[in-house]
C-alpha cells in the first residue's frame, strides 16, 4: 500500500499494510476516533450532557490500550503481548498504533485490552516518554492511568474541574492488600480475513459519554470533593461502562 494512501483515511480506521515477504505477514495500524453520542468531539465547548443531566465540556484525554488480540478459524487467539499503545486527544499522531507481524488469514474476533493488565501494569516499566508520565501513585495500586479524561462542568452556574483518571486500585483491609485491575477487553467478533489482496480496515470510535452511563449513571454532583482516583465506586461504576464506549466497524478496501 503506498504512503500517499494513507492521507485519504479517515482518523478513525484500523488499516493493514502486507508485506511483501515468504512470511505471509502484514502490519496492522490501529486508529482511534472520538466522539460524543455520535457527533465528532469538540474539545472546550460546553455542549455535552450525560445522562445525569450534568452539562460539561473535554479539555484534555489520554490513554493506554494494549495487548491487541485476535481470534484465529481454528479458535486459537494470538495475543500480541508487548503492544503497547499511548492515545493523546491533542497529538492527532498518537490516533495511530502500530502492531507489526500479523499473519494472513481468517479470523473471528478482534480485541483489544483498555489500560494495562495485571501482568503488564508494573511501575517502571515503561520509563519512557510519553507513557512515563501516565504514572499511577504508589498508594493506590501502582502502576499506571489507563486514562486521564479531564473535563469541565456546571454546578449552578459555577465552572468546575472534574479529572476523571481510571486505574488500578489497592484496597486495604488490615494486613491484607489486594489490587483491583479494573482493565477490561474490548472485542469485536464477526469473521474477517487478513489478506494481502486488499486493506482491512476497522473502525474504533470512542464515545466519551458513555462513561458516564447508561449502564452505570455517574451524576457530577456526588463526585464534589471526591478524589475519583481513590474512589472505589466510581472506579467501579466506570469499570462497568467501559465496554460500552468503544465500538468497533469493519471496512475492506480493495
């Protein structure tokens, strides 16, 4: 596939690029898009409401995703282990991940994990730039953000923040700690094929409403003086609705 394909892409496609080798392998890129209910994401515009009735705006979002998976004809699944992939809603560049070596072929679903897993999210890990500083405190679980959603809102007509960070939580119930993952794999099954004779192209959009509800309604009123990193109910509640945000298309180009 020539570069100068690329440009006519919408941002929000997953496109695979074969390779020309004995290995029958291709690279696929996986690119995000956001949205809110539908209609494109307009940061800083006070336009959005939940579905708690809390008007607000997205300033800022960024998060990991990981450890893309797919479903092989026969049932066997082929995790791509050390795939790991940083989004910034103000870096159009990070919209696109790359996970190379792919074989052709048929396949039933494809997925991905929202965050770090257990056996990836370990402090330290990954001392680079940018996902080093996507660090979570050592308090809470360790680690790292799986997402950092900051937004504005109104409460009787005043401005106020709301940082809507998710990851890992530690609880502590006298000598003994356990860590909560709280990451969650998002999947898409129908069949698909893997082909050098054409691109497979997967939408991936993300709903930023969703969050917030329907499925579990989290009302920014009861988040007043919450430290949502350290909430073990908001966590939860946001947990839940997470599958609900990203919805996952298929496109084939020939």
């Amino acid at each position: 596939m020539k570069r100068n394909s690329l440009i006519l892409l919408a941002l929000s496609v997953i496109f695979v690029a074969c390779k020309s080798n004995e290995d029958n392998l291709c690279n696929i890129n996986v690119n995000f898009s956001f949205n809110v209910n539908r209609d494109s994401l307009e940061r800083d515009s006070m336009k959005y409401v939940n579905d708690a009735g809390n008007k607000y705006m997205v300033t800022d979002l960024q998060m990991i995703v990981s450890k893309l998976q797919m479903e092989h004809s026969d049932g066997t699944v082929q995790v791509f282990d050390k795939s790991v992939h940083f989004v910034d809603l103000a870096d159009t560049s990070t919209f696109t991940w790359t996970i190379e070596d792919v074989p052709i072929g048929i396949y039933n679903s494809i997925g991905f994990v929202f965050g770090l897993d257990s056996t990836m999210n370990v402090t330290g890990a990954y001392p680079d730039s940018p996902i080093n500083e996507m660090i979570w405190p050592e308090s809470l679980g360790g680690g790292y953000h799986y997402l950092k959603l900051n937004c504005k809102w109104l409460s009787d007509n005043e401005l106020l923040p709301l940082n809507f960070h998710l990851g890992p939580e530690q609880m502590i119930d006298g000598s003994d700690t356990t860590v909560i993952d709280n990451s969650f794999v998002v999947t898409r099954t129908s069949d698909f094929e893997i082909s050098s004779k054409f691109d497979n192209v997967f939408e991936v959009n993300v709903d930023i409403n969703r969050w917030f509800g329907p499925t579990c309604i989290i009302d920014f009123e009861k988040t007043k003086g919450v430290w949502i990193m350290e909430s073990h109910e908001i966590q939860e509640m946001a947990r839940e609705n997470g599958p609900n945000v990203f919805s996952m298309n298929k496109k084939t180009i020939k």
